[in-house]
C-alpha cells in the first residue's frame, strides 16, 4: 500500500510541477498519513481561508473516551471537512509557513463506528515553497465525538497536497 501511495505523490508531482504557488492555484489534492490515512484535498476560497477534506480509513481501534469495547483495532473508514483560517506571518515574514487553525466535523463508519459524529478543532503548520504547486502539512486535531457515544480524541497526520 505504501508504495502506492509513493506513486500517485510522484506521479502528481511530475504531471503539475509548474511555476506556480500553490496558494494561486485554489485546489489541491494529495495524501495525509497518520490519524487517518487516505486522501487530503484543499479548497482555497480566500487569501486566508480554506476549506480541507480527508477521506481515508484508521486501524486504531477505540481511541475515544467513552467508548465501552476492547481496542481490537478495527478499521475504520474516515471523512472529514474543515474551515481552516492561516496567519502567514506568525512564524515567518516571507509567508512560506503559515499557521493555520480551524473547526470541522468528522463521520466515521465500520464494525461498532457506524454513524459516529464529531466535531473537530485544528491547529497546524504548512509549508509552501515559492514557485512550486505544493504544500506539505502537519495537524494536531482534537476531537469531540458526540454520536453515538460521547468521548475525547486527538487526530494527527502528516501531509501533502499538489494544486492544480
């Protein structure tokens, strides 16, 4: 599976790589690796402001309070979407590592997960280098799940998306 992943990631860089940010270019796609793993997309609506989705399966298990059964590490399948706002200059004067933060909603299903519903909170960083369709992102997302069962969770991943 890893080395499809590492496919479509060469794959899309060598069809897109052009001389463009990737802020310009308003729609990414990518993979993110972690908490969950699967596909990343991002839609740029403003200078500042985004909207992220994820689609992608976990193996964690219970890893929410208040979940009552064993960890057994059964798979999951994941979708999110999140309003995310970028402060370019936090970190950096030149813009090239945003901050971003933002709120969102996470629907997961499988064996004992089906209809379960969330709210999340995400914080990050991204990375974009000048003069390239890229960003490569790292998030810590605390999360609220509210169906079926209430209980506290923490998603992370890894990242990157090509703009097109």
């Amino acid at each position: 599976m890893k080395n499809i992943l590492y496919a479509i990631i060469i794959l899309l860089l060598v069809i897109t790589f052009q001389n463009s940010d990737a802020q310009s270019k308003k729609f990414g796609l990518g993979v993110i690796v972690g908490e969950p793993t699967g596909l990343s997309a991002k839609l740029w609506t403003s200078n500042t402001n985004a909207i992220a989705f994820g689609l992608g399966w976990s193996v964690e298990g219970y890893r929410f309070d208040g979940f009552d059964s064993d960890y057994d590490r059964v798979t999951r399948t994941h979708f999110h979407v999140d309003y995310l706002w970028h402060s370019f200059n936090a970190l950096s004067p030149s813009g090239q590592f945003p901050v971003f933060y933002g709120i969102g909603a996470r629907i997961n299903s499988g064996p004992e997960y089906t209809g379960t519903f969330a709210v999340r909170g995400i914080f990050g960083i991204e990375w974009l280098p000048h003069n390239t369709p890229l960003d490569v992102f790292v998030e810590i997302v605390p999360t609220l799940s509210l169906v079926s069962s209430t209980g506290f969770g923490i998603d992370a991943g890894f990242g990157l998306r090509v703009f097109f």
